[in-house]
C-alpha cells in the first residue's frame, strides 16, 4: 500500500512541473552516466535527473564525478517530464546560462540567422552568429552537420565553405544537449532535384560521368548537383563482381532513368546499352 501511495504522490508532483521551470535541489547519487536531484519541492526521492550531456558546458568532456559530489546543491531547468520513469529530466546548462538559453529557445523554425564560419570540423561547422550571446564552450552558437551544407555531394566541407565566410541559414532546431541552434545553409538554396524531378521522366535517356565507385554500384552525374546509382547488375548485360569491372572513374557514359524517388532525393538508373 505504501508504494501505491508513493507513486501516487510522484505522480501528482510531476503533473504540477513543466518544462522551462527552474528547480533547486541536493545531488543525492552521482553515476558515471549521471546525478539525481532530491528536488527541494519533493523531498520523498530523488526525480530529478541530470544526464552527462546537461551537467555543463564549461567542462565539456568532463566525468559526472569530476563536475559534481553528492550533497552539493544544483539549481537546473527542466527539459523533459518522463512520466513513465517518473523522472524529471534536468539541464544543468541551461541554469548556468539563461542568456543563452533564452535566445536559443526564442527562435522559430525557419527563421534566417546570419554569421561567420568559426570553425570547421569533420562532423559539422560551427557558425558565430551576428545576434545573440556566445557559446561558453564551442567555437559558436549555431551549427551546420554535414548533409545540411549542400543539395550536392560533397568530399570536404572546404569545398563548400571556409572559415571566415559570411553565411545566412536557416534555423532548423534547438539542440538542448549542446546548447546550439541546429542550421541549414541548403535550405536557403533552391533543390535542384526538384526542379530536376519536373523535367525529367523515368524511362528517359541521359548522358553523365562516372563520379563515384562503391561495392554495389556506381554514381553518375548527370546535371550539376545530380547524381544518379547505377546498381551493380544494371552495369554489365553479363554478371561482374565489382564495378570497375564495366566503368572507370570520370568515364563518360549513357544512361536510362528506372525510378524518381523525389521524397528521398534519389535518382536511380540503368546503363544504356
């Protein structure tokens, strides 16, 4: 009966919290994944949760043990009422920089923000942008991944864009964890497979090159921006085992389109014989 009771409780303290309030509490038990809260305003168990990504910025990398002690008193956002778990999901973070929470969580999805290439790096590139305050750890406050640079394949981020270079994007999310505003720069670009998809029919014969070799096929482009699979078993009229067996790197060859795949973005094709 006592647990019924317990949950009873936790459940009605849960429904009273929402996400953006700030709570304050005591760390009760530190992991190497995370710290729970016995929140000031809950004292029958420690609900509030705060995961190694939210714990703080300025010691980005940093183990839950080295940053925080159990007793030690923690003022933090909530981010997430995992009812389920009955857990409250805590942003250290956030707490420590309401400025730059504040900004972040103001921006709408679609909305343009402009700024500087602040540093390039091999999983995304980080923009310094011209409003708002600044990032206590990363080089700036939005961040591009790679798919989001451009509707073209791309090898190096350098061969769409450098450090220094003034930059206007699209804002896509706020990303709690790090405390960044997710961007896009092809957004602000017109898809050329869209325009690509209104002119071209399946069935119908183009000419590209060879621009890129992998185990099951080969890549064709076909206009600038367009690039197209060739299966490996639509390569050859007899069988091969690897596709330099049919075509060779920048080889100029004609080809027939076999599926439009416009949600997707992907072209297919088939060698024309």
């Amino acid at each position: 009966m006592r647990r019924v009771e317990d949950d009873q409780s936790i459940a009605a303290f849960l429904a009273t919290v929402n996400v953006g309030d700030t709570l304050s509490g005591t760390i009760a038990e530190v992991t190497r994944s995370e710290a729970s809260v016995l929140l000031d305003d809950f004292a029958a168990d420690a609900v509030g949760i705060i995961g190694p990504l939210d714990l703080s910025w300025r010691s980005f990398r940093r183990s839950t043990a080295d940053l925080l002690q159990i007793g030690t008193r923690v003022s933090a956002e909530v981010i997430a009422v995992d009812a389920p778990r009955r857990k409250i999901m805590l942003s250290r973070s956030a707490a420590e920089n309401p400025q730059l929470w504040d900004f972040l969580k103001a921006l709408r999805p679609g909305e343009h923000l402009s700024g500087t290439v602040a540093a390039i790096e091999r999983f995304g590139v980080f923009i310094d942008l011209d409003d708002g305050p600044k990032h206590p750890t990363f080089p700036g406050v939005g961040f591009i991944t790679m798919p989001e640079l451009s509707w073209r394949r791309f090898e190096d981020p350098s061969e769409i864009i450098s450090k220094g270079q003034r930059v206007t994007c699209q804002f896509l999310a706020f990303d709690t964890s790090n405390g960044e505003a997710r961007l896009s720069l092809r957004a602000t670009q017109p898809d050329p497979f869209q325009q690509f998809a209104l002119d071209v029919q399946v069935g119908q014969i183009l000419h590209g090159s060879i621009t890129k070799l992998v185990p099951f096929g080969a890549f064709v482009q076909v206009e600038d921006g367009i690039e197209g699979l060739i299966h490996l078993n639509q390569l050859s009229p007899s069988p091969i085992e690897t596709p330099d067996q049919a075509v060779q790197m920048g080889e100029e060859i004609t080809v027939t389109v076999t599926d439009i795949d416009l949600p997707r973005r992907r072209l297919t094709l088939s060698r024309h014989h």
